[in-house]
C-alpha cells in the first residue's frame, strides 16, 4: 500500500499531461492494486475520499514536496483507504439486506415472482429498465410485461423516471441510493 501511496505522489507531482492527471492518478492507484493481486477486481476508488478532503490531499502532497514529510502523507493516504474500504462494506452489506427486502416483497407476486426475479437480476448490473428490456428478459407479452412493471412499481421496486406516455424508464431507485 505505501509502494502506492508514494508512485501516487510522484505522479501527481511530475504531473506528465496537461489535463487528466488527477483521473489518471486516482486510476493509477486501483489498477496497481489490481495488477500486485492486492484487489480481486479493481473496487476500491479513492477519489471520493481524496475530493471531500481535497485541502489535507493537497496539503499533504505539498509538505512532501516541501518538508519532506513522506509519513504524513503515508497516514492521509493509508485513512483514505481504510474510510474508503468500510464504506464499501457498508455499500455491499446495505446491498445484501436490500436484496432479502426486496425478494420477500417478490414472492408475493406468486406465479410471477420468477420473472419479476429475471428483472431483479437485471437491475443490479443495470439500475435503470424500460419495457423492451423487460420483454426481452421475461420473453412475456406486452400486457403482461406492463401488468409485471405495474406491479414492481406498486412493490416500489421500480419507479418510473421520465414522466412520460410511452417510452417509459424505470429505475430501481433504492439499490442506487447505496451508492450517495
């Protein structure tokens, strides 16, 4: 982590392009962590933390540079991942009580609960769903993939997110409020 911590610094520091550094930067750190197999699969994304402490991230850097104070920057960046690590147990252990709410809410629809859990499946790889999407995964008839959203949307599962008569999108608006 700390090998990291200071290729972070040095690459923010020699700030090799003209605009992208700090995306750069920030990717660099997951891709590394990736790559030393320190990470399965790159889900630890500092940023967040680096922008709501944007002056200790900048002050931080700069004593570096200027006092050569390498171990205040090691501790801001080892809390960053720690903060950033536990919110994202937080995310997933929320996920997983969302997901036993809403397949309890699911088994009341009876005969339909196994397309309305194809949709379910759908909607935590991709949050927002229209009715073509819902009738490609169910293969049901028109009426009956209404009668379906009709019915996650009474389950508040779906909401319905443009306001409009026809082309309607869906969005299963209490999974992406994890992610605020």
């Amino acid at each position: 982590m700390l090998k990291i911590a200071l290729i972070h610094y040095q690459f923010e520091t020699i700030h090799p392009f003209l605009d992208g550094n700090g995306r750069v930067g920030r990717l660099m750190i997951t891709l590394y962590l990736v790559e030393k197999g320190i990470l399965k699969k790159p889900i630890l994304y500092l940023s967040d933390f680096f922008e709501r402490n944007r002056m200790l991230y900048y002050d931080n850097l700069t004593k570096v540079r200027e006092k050569s104070d390498l171990s205040q920057w090691f501790k801001f960046f080892l809390v960053g991942v720690i903060e950033t690590a536990k919110n994202g147990i937080n995310t997933f252990d929320s996920i997983l009580k969302l997901q036993k709410e809403v397949e309890a809410k699911l088994q009341t629809l009876g005969s339909r609960s196994y397309n309305a859990q194809l949709i379910l499946n759908h909607l935590y790889q991709r949050p927002i769903i229209d009715a073509q999407k819902v009738k490609d995964l169910t293969g049901l008839s028109s009426p009956s993939v209404y009668k379906l959203i009709e019915e996650l949307e009474k389950l508040e599962v779906l909401t319905e997110i443009t306001g409009a008569k026809r082309g309607k999108i869906y969005l299963f608006r209490e999974y992406t409020k994890l992610f605020k």
